[in-house]
C-alpha cells in the first residue's frame, strides 16, 4: 500500500485511518476524552481492523505486529510559548495537538525554532 487514508469522524470516537510506512501501515483508532490508560484493548483493536478493512479490504488479512497506544492530550489552543528558567534557560512548551499533533508538527517545529533564535 502507498496511498493513507483519513475520514472525519466527527463527534465519533470511533476514528478511521490508515497510513502506510514501508513494509507495515498503521491502523488507527479511538479517541474517548479523558481515558489515560495505555494497555492494549483487544475488543479496540478488533473494530479497527474492521472499520479499516471496509474501507481498504486488503487489510482485512492483515497481520498485526503489535498494538500502539498513545495519550494525545488536547487543549483548545495548541501551546507554543517560550519561557526563561530561572537561570535563564529558555524552555519552549509545546503541548495541546491531540490526535493532530503529526499535521502541525512541522509548524510548531518552525515556531519553536524561531522563539529560540530570537533574543
């Protein structure tokens, strides 16, 4: 497979994605606010598979190497700020992407570099 795939679920916490990466494609996914816990969720995982495959049926043979679970935590808006440690650190926090934290990151990439560069 070349070719990702993204639909807008809305309101859903049942997402629906597939993003190919050489010889493997990720298979994504479920957003529940407030839900922390990083064990695998085998029932999760399952429906998935399912959802993805209707869209891509070769994925329905797919063979899974292992399950990824991540927190995404979300802000209304993303933090991109620079602050100064007491010493005169400077720390930039950039926090608040949530489950589009791979669309913004060349962005915030940008932002952060240039609140470093300036002085």
């Amino acid at each position: 497979m070349t070719e990702f795939f993204s639909e807008d679920t809305g309101l859903s916490p049942d997402l629906l994605c597939f993003y190919p990466h050489a010889d493997t494609v990720v298979l994504g996914g479920i957003a529940i606010d407030g839900e922390g816990n990083l064990a695998p969720d085998d029932k999760a995982a399952a429906e998935i598979l399912v959802r993805c495959a209707e869209v891509e049926p070769r994925l329905a043979q797919a063979r899974v190497l292992e399950h990824r679970i991540g927190a995404r935590p979300t802000r209304a808006t993303v933090r991109v700020e620079k602050d100064l440690w007491e010493d005169g650190t400077p720390v930039v926090h950039n926090y608040g992407h949530g489950g589009v934290g791979v669309t913004l990151s060349s962005g915030c990439a940008e932002e952060t570099r240039d609140l470093l560069s300036a002085q």
